[in-house]
C-alpha cells in the first residue's frame, strides 16, 4: 500500500468510528437519561429514610462523597502555605510546559525533574494544518 492510500483508509475508518459512536451516544442517551432519573428517587429514598445505604437482592445502593479542592485565591494560598509551613497543603508534580520550555532556554532539566515523551502518529484531514509539535 502507498503513503496515500494508508492515510485515505485510515481517514475512512476514523469517519466511520465518529458515525458509529454518535449514533451509540444518541441511543443510549434515553438509558442514562432513565438511570439519573433513578438515582433522584433513590438519593430521596435514602434521604427520606436516613439511610446511608440500602441492600437489596438486587445491589446497593449507598451515598458516596467525592471532594475536590480548587484556589479562589492562589496568592493568598501560597502565602498561607509559605508562612505557616503547611506544604502537605499541596500536591507535588512538575509543570510539563513549564519544565520543557526550562530546558529549552538552560539547555537541561531543572534538578530532580524528568521529562519523557512518546511519538505517535496522528492522521488529520486534507488541507488541515499541522500543530506544532510544542502542542
């Protein structure tokens, strides 16, 4: 097969995989639909009850609290952080755009810090135009 040809089909069958799972969204839309409208009655059946869970032949049903944590105020924040010593306030991890572009400029990676990549092919459609690979 030549260059052009592997790239047509490829485009074919991604064509293909975007009809295919809107048309699988648009179908089970009803379902999940359906299921939200369920948990309603059975977050108010628990509620109603002062249950914090149900068992049943069928499964249980029980109340789960997923917490997340956002700054309003960054500065305030690190100040807090900085001047009361309070570093298990915050999560450890390198900035990848940040950190690539320090080695950029330095010609190395900041101490501790490890950068890896992974090359993968991407097709995109006649006439479009490439990103840049800083992307």
């Amino acid at each position: 097969m030549t260059a052009e040809d592997l790239i047509n089909l490829y485009r074919q069958l991604k064509a293909k995989v975007s009809e295919l799972e809107a048309a699988h969204k648009k179908e089970i839309a009803p379902f999940k639909d359906k299921m939200n409208e369920l948990e309603g009655h059975i977050d108010a059946f628990l509620a109603e009850h002062e249950l914090v869970n149900i068992k049943t032949k069928y499964g249980t049903a029980y109340w789960k609290t997923r917490w997340s944590a956002s700054l309003v105020d960054p500065d305030a924040f690190m100040k807090f952080v900085r001047e009361k010593d309070k570093w298990n306030l915050l999560d450890r991890k390198a900035n990848v755009a940040a950190v690539r572009d320090y080695a950029k400029v330095e010609g190395e990676l900041p101490p501790g810090a490890k950068l890896d990549s992974m090359r993968k092919v991407h097709i995109i459609k006649a006439g479009a135009t490439i990103p840049d690979d800083e992307e």
